[in-house]
C-alpha cells in the first residue's frame, strides 16, 4: 500500500546514508530488523533494493512466516535474510542482535474502529495484523519502549502510524528518554503516517 510505501523509501534514505557514513568496508554492513513481518511486504523490499546488508524479520504468526519465507525465495532475492517466530523482540531477547535500523508496520487501528474499515481491509487482513486496542497504541508503546536495547548507537526506528497518531507517538518516544530525535513524516495525502525514532 502506498501508506508503506513512504516506510520503505524512508528507510532506504537512512540505510544509505548510514552506509556512506562508514569509512571502514566492514562497517558498510549494516543489520535491519522488521517486527511483524507479515507477508514479507517491507524486509523483501529493502533486500531488493539493498541486497548487501543482512537482514531479520520476526513474526508470532507462523503461517504468516512462511508467506513472507515463500516471498523471498520466489522473488530470487540475493540478500541473506534470517526469520524469527515470536512476539515482537521475544526471538531475539538472547540473542545479544544489535540493529543498525529496526522497522515495523504493527497493529495500530483502535479496536472499536476496526468493524468500520474498509471491505478490503477488515474482511481479508487479519485481526492480529489490525488490532492496537483501545487507543490503537499497545504494540507501538511496546515496541517504541523496547527497541532501544537492540538499537545501536545512532539507530533508527521506523514506524507505520495512525494518521492522527503523530502526537501521541512522538510524546511516547520523548517520554521513554531513549531518543535523540522524533520526527513524525507525512504520507501522500499529508497525513501523519511514519514516526522516525533516532536513539541516542
């Protein structure tokens, strides 16, 4: 969707100019995490475009899992992409992972909004995928709270948010102390759709 769409371009923007930031090739390599990779939509876009990083992808959904996994190898992506079964950074809690960027389009539709989307929305994405409940906040204040112990230095969070979420989503970061800059980016329409998290 073109509301992801601004995610990814967003994400590819840092990832560069991280990339030429490092005077070491070694440093070149960068590591990007996506939390609810779904079908595989944002991790297989930006292997695509930047097949020389190394790339995670998470999921509690298994079967969601495996579309994402059927993606990758049927679009022959040469990136090395490594997927995870669990809640959010539940995979990865042991695993001492530190991200160069960490993205993520998780639920954030309030549960009494969710009956009133549209068709192609309500009737084909699942709940899980959909489901922020009550104020359409719980998985980003988890992840927003959580992402700092797997950010390196300077890193980056990306999230796709409500259109009326910008405000909200920006006092969660700068409550939590973690982060150096919040920036909340607009969508096509001029709406707010990505919060740009820079952890300190």
């Amino acid at each position: 969707r073109p509301d992801t769409e601004c995610l990814v371009e967003e994400a590819l923007k840092i990832m560069d100019k991280k990339a030429d930031s490092e005077s070491d090739e070694n440093q070149n390599l960068l590591k990007i995490l996506e939390l609810g990779t779904g079908s595989g939509a944002i991790i297989l876009s930006l292997a695509s475009e930047r097949p020389d990083h190394l790339y995670f992808a998470s999921d509690k959904s298994e079967k969601s899992l495996e579309v994402a996994k059927k993606n990758y190898t049927d679009g022959k992506i040469a990136a090395d992409i490594k997927f995870f079964v669990g809640n959010w950074f539940d995979p990865i809690a042991d695993a001492s992972l530190c991200f160069d960027m960490i993205a993520s389009n998780p639920p954030y539709i309030p549960t009494s909004d969710i009956t009133g989307l549209a068709p192609e929305i309500n009737r084909y994405e699942p709940a899980l995928a959909l489901d922020g409940g009550k104020d359409g906040l719980d998985a980003v204040r988890h992840i927003i709270g959580n992402a700092p112990s797997f950010l390196a230095p300077g890193g980056h969070l990306l999230l796709e948010i409500g259109y009326d979420q910008g405000a909200a989503v920006k006092k969660l970061a700068e409550q939590s102390g973690m982060y150096d800059d919040a920036a909340i980016l607009k969508d096509y329409s001029r709406n707010d759709r990505v919060a740009r998290l820079k952890i300190k």
